[in-house]
C-alpha cells in the first residue's frame, strides 16, 4: 500500500483513478462471482497493467533478482501477476461472497496446532502475511470462523479510494488499526488482550532493517518481530495460496518463528515468504518497488 499525503484532498488524477476503479468493479458486481473474477483479473493483466506501467516494473523487478529467468517465463510472470492483483480486489472487494468462499477452507501446515493452541490459551498472536495469492483469504476466513483477528492497514494515497477500501476489507472482519498513534494504541491493547494481529511486512520500509529478500537488499520493518518478542505473542507465517481454477485457495499456517533478535526473525519470515513465492511465482505482487535504497 501506498504512504499517506500530508493533505487529504484528492487530486484530478485520484479523481480519474477512482471512478475507472469504481466503474470496473461496480460492472463486474453485476456478473456473478466465478465471471467477476477471472474477468475483473484480465481486466487488469490486460488493459490496466500496461497502461500503469505495471508489467515493465515486473520484467524489472524480476531482472534485478532472478537475471538468468528466461525472457519468455518474464513475459508471462508479467501478465500472470496483475491477474492475480485484479483477482485479489475484486475478491476483496465481494464482501459476504467472499467470506463464504474461503471459510470452511480446511488450515494446513506445520503451525496449525501452535495457532489453536494459543487460542485455547487467550496467547496473543501475530500473523504474518506477504502480498501473495490473497493476503486477506486467511484473516477473512479465520474471523468466520469465531477467531478474534484484528489487522493493521496503511491509508491509500488516494484518499477516494482509501474510504471505499477500508470499507471492502471492514466488511470481511473487524477490527482494523490504522497506522498511527491512536491505532497503534487501540492495536497493542487487543493483542494484550489475547488477540491475533494480522500484518503485511513484505513492502519497502525506508527506516527498517538492511535485510534480504532474494539475495537482495531489501529494507524491512521489524514491528511483527518486536510485537511479539514485547507481548510474548506467538509469531506465525500463514498464507492464502491460489489454486489452480484461479478462484480457491489453500491456507497455509507455517511453524512459528523462533524468539531471537527482530532482524533475526524478520529475516526468517523474508526467508519463508520467498521459499512460498519461488514455487508460485506469479501470485506475489512483483509490481511494488521492494528493493528501493534507504529511505
């Protein structure tokens, strides 16, 4: 997501942008949701993704990291990954029809039994996620699920877009803590109440760590890591995977990652988000700049 503007008004080119926004997905609300999808996902592979400039940033990004993938794999990755980003809001964007989608979605992986037990045991726990496949496929399905998962989100640049946009992801589940004082405040005091916090880490933090992600250096926040080293909270990967259809998902819960230093554990989710993105390539979100220098 975007960082905040010092002023709130919106701009003649939000103004655009949201009512091209608006207009795609307001006629794809009137397919039904296996159309709306797939066809609000082409949508964007095809039309919106040149025209932003999105699929030069994905050949970019993928030669900074990956420069021995082969140009034809490149070219595809950069129509696979705006299909998956249009999938994604128009997913998010579905409300109820959404959250009956994904919440009888069976919980797999090494960090099941470590979730279930802190919830029997009111322990906090932070939930790590990356912008791959769906990154609200597992709190939207765990909140239907009578688990108490709040989220941390940025505010849009767009001001237009972002009211809309808290709008779609508060009608998965609730609550939401914006970034800011008042927000992290309401934030700590439900994960000290034995709340699951689910946060994005995997986009560029000017002021955070020198870490690695692909080999290369990529600055990221250490805030999940001190959270729970600060509340002794429980700190797991967990990940919605697309499947093949391009519709379903697969949960995935990941062992927790160990107590150790924040670089340290920050590291170890860099690390295990790029073991999940190197084997489905084209569902994380290669259009953000992650490998920005410094601030």
């Amino acid at each position: 997501m975007a960082q905040s503007r010092k002023s709130n008004r919106p701009t003649l080119l939000d103004r655009v942008a949201d009512i091209v926004f608006r207009a795609v997905l307001g006629l794809g609300h009137a397919l039904p949701y296996r159309w709306r999808v797939p066809l609000t996902g082409a949508f964007v592979a095809h039309i919106a993704a040149p025209l932003a400039g999105y699929r030069r940033r994905v050949r970019d990004n993928l030669a900074k990291v990956m420069p021995d993938l082969p140009a034809a794999e490149a070219a595809a990755l950069s129509r696979a990954v705006p299909d998956n980003l249009g999938r994604t809001m128009a997913e998010i964007y579905s409300g109820a029809e959404f959250v009956d989608r994904v919440r009888e979605i069976p919980l797999e992986g090494d960090g099941v039994a470590a979730l279930l037990e802190a919830r029997e045991a009111k322990r906090p726990v932070v939930l790590v996620t990356g912008h791959f496949g769906n990154y609200d496929v597992a709190r939207a399905a765990l909140i239907a699920r009578g688990f108490r998962v709040g989220g941390l989100y940025k505010p849009m640049r767009n001001p237009l877009f972002n009211a809309h946009y808290i709008e779609a992801i508060s009608a998965l589940g609730t609550p939401l803590f914006p970034r800011g004082k008042q927000g992290l405040v309401d934030m700590v005091r439900f994960l000290k109440s034995g709340g699951m916090l689910g946060l994005v880490v995997d986009q560029h933090v000017g002021h955070g760590a020198p870490l690695t992600f692909f080999g290369e250096t990529a600055y990221t926040s250490t805030s999940a890591a001190e959270l729970a080293l600060k509340y002794d909270a429980l700190l797991l990967p967990i990940y919605g995977i697309r499947q093949k259809n391009g519709l379903d998902f697969r949960i995935l819960v990941e062992a927790p990652i160990a107590p150790d230093t924040p670089e340290a554990m920050t590291q170890a989710l860099n690390d295990n988000l790029e073991q999940l993105v190197r084997r489905h390539m084209g569902q994380w979100f290669w259009v953000h700049r992650r490998w920005k220098n410094g601030i």
